[in-house]
C-alpha cells in the first residue's frame, strides 16, 4: 500500500505538470484550488467542482512544488512500509487516512477564514513518523553522509532523520510552482502538528489494545 500512494502521488504530480506546462498557472491554480482544501470554503460548505467535503481526501495527493512532494515521498517510502507491516493493510490505510484528515482539520480549525488551498500529504506522513518512532522507539535508518569530497552511508537515528523532515516542510515552498497554498508558502504547521499528534496517538492506542490482546491470550 505504501508503494501504491508513493504512485499514486507521483502521478498526480507529472499531472500538475502537465496542466502548467500546457495551460499555464491559471489551469494549475484551478486543479489545487478544486482539490487542494480552501479553509473557508469547507467552513462554509461551498464546493467548486467536486463536493467540499471530499477535499479533505484528496488534498493529501496534491503537491505544490517538487521538493514537497519530493521529500514526502523519500520520507513516507523509508518510514511508511514498516508501520504498514505493523499495523498490516487494513490498519494502515485508517491510520494513514485518519492522520490525514486530523491534520487538515487542525490546520482549519486554526484559520478557518483562509482563502489560500492547503495541499500535500505531509499531514498524514507526519502521522506516520509518528507511529515509526512510538512503535520503533529505537530504529535507526541507512543513509547518505557527504563529508567534503566524500560519500558513505551511515545508520542514523531515526528520530534525527525525522526532525531533518519537519525542517524541509518549512522550505518546501523554495522550488515552489508558482501557485500559492499553504504549505509552499510554509504556514501549515499546524497540519504537521495535528498529523504528528494524530498519528502518535493512533500508535499509542494500537500498541494498548495489542499488549490487551496478549495479555488475554
């Protein structure tokens, strides 16, 4: 599953694209402004081509630059196949979907009059950063070290790899595509807040019932 959203989004993305290279900035605005979740509009229950409150959905496979969907899909192939394994197929598609939404929600909940699209699935990848470090507390992650002229690959710290995500969200909006959302313009914080939070306590309580369940076999 992990696999099939790393897709999946990657699609959606040469889409984008697509849209901008032969329609321009208008026709791209357009398709974030259609999918991506506007504040107020789903505040105040207003769709434009599909109905709002499917927006929260599909926002999470809409991206506004390439180092955002870039990074998301590094981070969300090296952590999200482990928790998939965890969790198994159907628990990782609710978690992954709840975190999500969470995340959208509190970024709403925070500024619910914005007109700017929120777009991206760093919500509900922080989710899954979360649940890796609450049910992997320890792990450690393979990767490329640059010392001046040289190149090794190095186990890290897991949770040194996930703070270096929380900051290139911040500069995601560098290599933007010209069209303004929320996360290019690096004000979403509060959606990787609430998809971390979201994602930790979803693990929490999976880990709860998991030991339950030992416990009474």
């Amino acid at each position: 599953m992990t696999f099939s959203i790393v897709v999946l989004n990657i699609l959606v993305f040469l889409y984008e694209l697509y849209l901008l290279f032969t329609g321009g900035e208008e026709a791209l605005n357009h398709f974030v402004t259609t999918f991506g979740v506007v504040p107020a509009a789903l505040t105040q229950g207003q769709s434009i081509l599909i109905p709002f409150y499917l927006t929260p959905l599909t926002m999470m496979f809409v991206h506004g630059s390439v180092s955002h969907v870039g990074f998301n899909m590094v981070y969300l192939s090296a952590f999200g196949d482990n928790v998939e394994d965890r969790l198994r197929l159907g628990g990782y598609i609710v978690f992954y979907l709840v975190s999500g939404l969470l995340a959208t929600f509190a970024q709403v909940f925070v500024d619910p009059t914005s007109q700017i699209p929120s777009v991206g699935a760093s919500g509900a990848i922080a989710g899954v950063l979360a649940g890796y470090v609450i049910l992997f507390p320890g792990g450690h992650v393979r990767a490329l070290l640059f010392w001046g002229p040289f190149i090794r690959i190095a186990r890290v710290s897991a949770l040194l790899f996930i703070g270096f995500w929380f900051i290139t969200q911040f500069f995601a909006g560098v290599a933007s595509l010209g069209v303004p959302t929320a996360e290019t313009g690096g004000i979403a914080y509060w959606a990787h807040i609430g998809g971390f939070l979201a994602g930790a306590i979803l693990a929490l309580l999976y880990k709860q019932f998991s030991r339950k369940r030992e416990n009474e076999s």
